[in-house]
C-alpha cells in the first residue's frame, strides 16, 4: 500500500516542536524530517528537476536555521562540522537554482504594472538570450543533484543528535534565547548595514538572517500561534523582497557578462533600467518592513519569545487539567 503523500499544512506542523517532546527531540526529529525531504526532492523526475531543486535548498535552509537556533547546546566542533555539511551540500546545486531564478525575476519584471510594451521586449529578448546557455550544460544540473545527494546519503547515515543527548527542559529557555538573539541581532546588524551603504552583501545578509529567524519563529508557532503566525507572515515578505533585490542583481551581473553584440545597448539600457526602478522599490518595501520587525533590542525579543516558550512547556497538555 502506498504511503499517502503528506499536505502542506500536515508537513508544516510536524516541522514545529511539540509540546510533549524535549528540544532534543523534537531537534532531531525535525533535523531528520529535513534531510530526508532534501533526499527525495532530489529524485524527483526531469520535469520537476527545477522545482525539487528549489524545495530542496529550503529543505537545508531550514535544518541550518535549526541549528543555529539550539547551537548554544552543542559542541562547537559538532555545529561546526554540520553546518558546513549541509552548507556544502546546497552549494552544489546552488548554480542551478541562481539561473532558473534569473529567468523567474526577468518574468516577474516583464509582469510588473506599469512596464512599458517597449521595455517587455527588451526583457523577453534578454531572457531569450539568458535562457541559451543552459541548453549547452544539461549534464551540469544532474552533476550537481549527484554530488548533493551523495552528501546528504553521507548526513543521513550519521544522524544521531547533533548537540548534547542530556539537554534538558532547565537549559531549553537558555539555549533558545541565545539562538534567537543572535539570529535577531546579526539581521539587525545587515538591515543597519544596508539602509547605510546600499550594498548588496548587506541584503544578501540581511535576507539570510531573516530566513533564519523566519524559520526559527516557525518551529516555535506552538509557542504562541496567533502571534507567530503573524510575525513569520511579515518576516516572509521581507525575505521575498530582500530575493528579489538579490535576484535582480543576477540579472545584471549576468548582462555584463554576456558577450559583446549578444544583445543592443538600448535593449539592455532598457533593461538595466526596470531591474533598478524594481530593485529601488524592492529594497524600500524592506527597510519598511524592517523598521517595524527589527524595531527591537535583540535581547528584549529573544527574551519575550524565550519567555512563551517557558510558559507554553509549563502548561499542561491539552485535555489535561493543572494540578495544584
């Protein structure tokens, strides 16, 4: 019998720690959930090779982002070793995914209110011209998927808990602020790095930092759901426009790069233009987003969060009434 293939909603709550499990546990078993997710998308037929790809990457986004939550319980050594395995692992496939989303930014640019017919086909052309060199590497994506998935095989087959099997409940509250701190912190540092400098290792940074703690309020919406699902809603906006700056950086970098007469002056002129006028209005919608969700001190909001995490393992568990 065939095993029905989990809803998104099912797979989102399994993704969360639970109330009846320590953080060790519930560490390991969403680690675990992660790289076998990360193994199967890989497998995935010709067809969905792109799309896997992509589900993949964020299969090993999220495994990073656990893991820098809890690092303070783990061995530096053990951290270490795992977060460049995973980070490893999604360079391989890294170069597939920046040239599929290439092409995504030229469509969402061509599909823009407000681009002029005229600038549509500078864009359509320019993805035409873009979209060529895949056609002479198609062994490149299979290379990559090879060279990841024997990576992950290798994770795989060491998956025992990646921090200390003694963590208990008296060091969760700890643990957890120190995570949420420093993923607060080291974003709010890049926000303040962007807003200043308008460089673009700063958004690259900054839209790392965010999706870490993005996935992190995630893991903990049990915590307090209403509240977490609205602050992962907004860092989820801002991740999507901090991408969209970074992609439409790609897009420019990958014009300078063509061969000289690939395409006309005015077409690309026409182009370099929307990326920019996209990009200023991209980057704007993020700092107003970030005014409001890094608002704080870092030790005030990863204390508050730490703090419904301690309430939230206090409480008893549904159906079960307090003792006094």
């Amino acid at each position: 019998m065939t095993r029905p293939r989990p809803t998104r909603y099912n797979r989102e709550m399994e993704l969360q720690f639970k109330q009846d499990e320590s953080l060790a546990a519930g560490t390991q078993r969403i680690l675990e959930m992660q790289l076998v997710a990360a193994l199967e998308y890989l497998k995935a037929p010709p067809e969905r090779r792109d799309e896997g790809i992509h589900e993949c990457r964020k299969c090993l986004k999220y495994a990073r982002a656990l893991l820098r939550l809890v690092q303070e319980g783990m061995p530096k050594k053990a951290f270490r070793k795992w977060n460049l395995s995973l980070r490893d692992a999604a360079r391989c496939i890294s170069g597939a995914r920046d040239a599929k989303a290439l092409l995504e930014c030229l469509d969402t640019l061509a599909g823009e209110a407000g681009t002029a017919e005229a600038n549509r086909a500078s864009l359509r052309a320019c993805r035409d011209v873009l979209s060529r060199p895949q056609a002479d590497s198609q062994t490149k994506p299979v290379s990559a998927e090879g060279t990841a998935e024997k990576a992950f095989l290798l994770i795989s087959g060491k998956l025992t808990t990646p921090h200390d099997p003694a963590l208990g409940r008296g060091r969760e509250t700890r643990i957890l602020r120190a995570g949420l701190r420093r993923s607060y912190a080291l974003g709010r540092r890049a926000m303040a790095r962007m807003r200043k400098t308008g460089d673009m290792e700063a958004v690259h940074e900054w839209r790392k930092r965010a999706k870490d703690l993005r996935y992190q309020v995630a893991m903990l919406r049990a915590v307090w759901p209403g509240v977490c699902d609205a602050l992962e809603a907004e860092l989820h906006q801002l991740t999507d426009c901090l991408g969209h700056v970074h992609d439409l950086d790609l897009v420019e970098a990958a014009l300078a790069a063509l061969p000289q007469g690939s395409l006309s002056e005015e077409t690309i002129s026409a182009v370099e233009a929307c990326a920019d006028h996209s990009a200023e209005s991209a980057a704007a919608e993020a700092l107003r987003l970030g005014a409001r969700l890094y608002g704080d001190k870092p030790d005030n909001f990863a204390g508050a969060v730490a703090g419904w995490w301690k309430l939230w393992r206090d409480e008893p568990p549904p159906g079960q009434k307090r003792t006094n």
